[in-house]
C-alpha cells in the first residue's frame, strides 16, 4: 500500500530558505497576480474574448513547484494556466497577446487563453478539457522514461478533474511502468461551482492512489515555502525511479471558476477570510520585512512587476491579428 501523509504540522520547523530566493518568488507571484489582474481588465473591456480561468489566490503552488525543477523537465496544465506560463518563464507580452487572439502570441493568436504552449520552455499547454491534460503529462513521463534522460514530467489537475476516469487510467499506467511523474492536484475547493465536499466521498485528495501504489502528500498551498519543500522531495522521488508521486495542494481561487461566473456558491465572508488570513503573497511579504527588506523595497519590486504587465498589455493591443491564411497552418502534419 502507498505511503500518505498529511500536511506537515505548523510547529514542524520549516527548511531554511534564503532571501534571495524568497525575494524572487515573491517578485513571480507578483508578476502572475498582477498580470491576472489586468487579464481580467482586458476581459471587461472586450479585449479577450471566450473563456478566460484566472489563477490569483493560487500563485505559491506553480510558483513552489517550478523553484524545484530542473532545466528540461516538462510542465502540463489545465486550463487555468497563465500562471503556470508566467512561471515557466514564458514572455508576458506573448502570452497576453495570445489572451488577446493577436500575431505576437504564443499559438499566434489562434488558441487563447487555454490553449497556448512553448517548447522552449518545456510548457505542453494549457488543456480545455476536464483531465485531458492527465494523460498527456503521463505520456511526456513515459517519453523521459523511454529516453533515460533523467527529466521530470509534473502534471497538474485540479479537484474537480480527480474524479474523470482517464485520470486512473493514467495514474495505472504510470505506476505499472514506473513513469517519473508527479501529479500536482490543485485543490482550490470548487470544481466550477460546485464544492468539493458534494462532489468526492473523500475530500482528502491525495490517497487518490492508493489503489495503484502511488504515494501521495497533503501540502498547505498558500505556502510557498511548504510547496517548495515537498516540490523538492516529490520531484526527486519520480526522478529517482520510484515512480509517479501525488501532491495535493489545499489552495483557494479568489475570483469565480472563469470569468462569467458571479461565484454565488460562496460567501463573501468566506473568501474575505482566505484573503486575509492566508493570501500566499503577503505571507511572503511578511517574512520578507520580518528578515530585514523594507516597505520602499518592497513597493519598488511591485513597481517594476506593474511596468512589466503594463508593457504586454500594450504589446497586446499593438500586435496585429492573425493573417486569415492562419486557418490553413497548424492543422495537418505531413509524415
């Protein structure tokens, strides 16, 4: 049977963790809230068209994960996935220009907000299907396992995607074949509009595998800190051979499933509460002063990630749109 643990105890002392390092994830999860933040201008201002899944109150899990991997490992997501391209290292101005269906994106203005990806920087989409991405990010897994390259597959999913069929599908063969992939469940609570507490028999999501022999972990996923730590555990455990790992990660989306959604399945109160008690940025924020970092450096760093934002939002606006002969590209491959 699997090994699963809970999430670590508050009192467990936590690995020690520089100020350079927190000084730049705290500047990722920023560029990623604030860029989210100006998505969802733009979407109001008719800017972005179809659908668009925001990813603010979720940052210190891509961001924690990402800080543990390793150049050439791979990333595939659902579709809320901005984040997860920002944090990739994917440019900001391609990838709002893709939100905006312009030239200058990542799939050249024909795949928006949930279909976009870069091969450069190892990112194998965002994926518009409920676990679709699951048996893909199994598939990259079993592509290191055939190359002996020594690379990573992690693969994210959501809890209202835990219970699609394909995912144990997936979860099997990984196992059976002993793929190096880690499967990172964001649980954010509501899969759309319904609570995770209607929707599974068992609401902890990281026993998933138990049936297959998959290890799986509970991790606090408003804590950068805490990801990173069972990022560089999990990622070294599918590395070593040992196959495929689950990490659950309990997080919280602020705003609704997409952006057509008014959230009235919850309270006000509720999310007021996230945000002030557990807001993955200002936990950073805090520890940052509590170090010796200032307000004005602080503030400056927030400053330089506005500018940043503010720069592919325009380089969004200015790029041109997709050349109609772009409908014949992209959809047939001679073999």
């Amino acid at each position: 049977m699997a090994v699963t643990k809970k999430a670590k105890s508050a009192e467990v002392e936590e690995p020690h963790v520089s100020r350079d390092e927190l000084r730049r994830w705290y500047r990722d999860m920023l560029l990623i809230r604030r860029f989210e933040e100006r998505a969802g201008q733009m979407y109001g201002l008719g800017l972005i068209g179809g659908f668009c899944h925001l990813y603010i109150g979720q940052e210190a899990v891509v961001v924690g994960m990402q800080a543990a991997l390793e150049e050439g490992d791979t990333i595939v997501t659902s579709y809320r996935d901005h984040g997860h391209m920002l944090a990739c290292g994917m440019d900001p101005k391609g990838v709002m220009a893709e939100l905006t269906g312009r030239r200058g994106g990542y799939s050249h203005g024909k795949g928006g907000s949930m279909h976009m990806f870069s091969r450069e920087k190892n990112f194998f989409g965002g994926h518009g299907i409920v676990g679709a991405q699951v048996p893909i990010g199994t598939g990259l897994a079993f592509a290191h396992h055939y190359r002996e390259n020594g690379r990573v597959s992690v693969t994210y999913l959501g809890d209202g995607a835990i219970n699609q069929g394909q995912v144990y599908e997936s979860f099997n063969m990984a196992e059976l074949w002993k793929l190096p992939v880690v499967y990172v469940i964001e649980n954010n609570r509501y899969g759309m509009g319904t609570s995770v507490t209607r929707a599974s028999a068992r609401t902890d999501l990281y026993h998933r595998g138990v049936a297959h022999g998959i290890p799986g972990e509970q991790v606090d996923g408003m804590d950068v800190v805490a990801v990173h730590a069972a990022g560089i555990d999990a990622v070294a455990h599918a590395r070593s051979g040992q196959g495929p790992i689950i990490l659950e990660m309990l997080t919280y989306r602020y705003r609704g499933h997409s952006m057509s959604d008014p959230a009235k399945y919850r309270t006000r109160d509720e999310v007021d509460r996230m945000r002030n008690e557990h807001d993955p940025i200002d936990q950073v924020r805090r520890r940052l002063i509590a170090e010796g970092d200032s307000e004005a450096e602080l503030r400056d760093i927030d400053r330089r990630v506005r500018d940043r934002v503010a720069e592919a939002a325009q380089f969004a606006q200015d790029s041109p749109e997709p050349d109609p002969a772009e409908l014949w590209t992209d959809v047939l491959a001679e073999a």
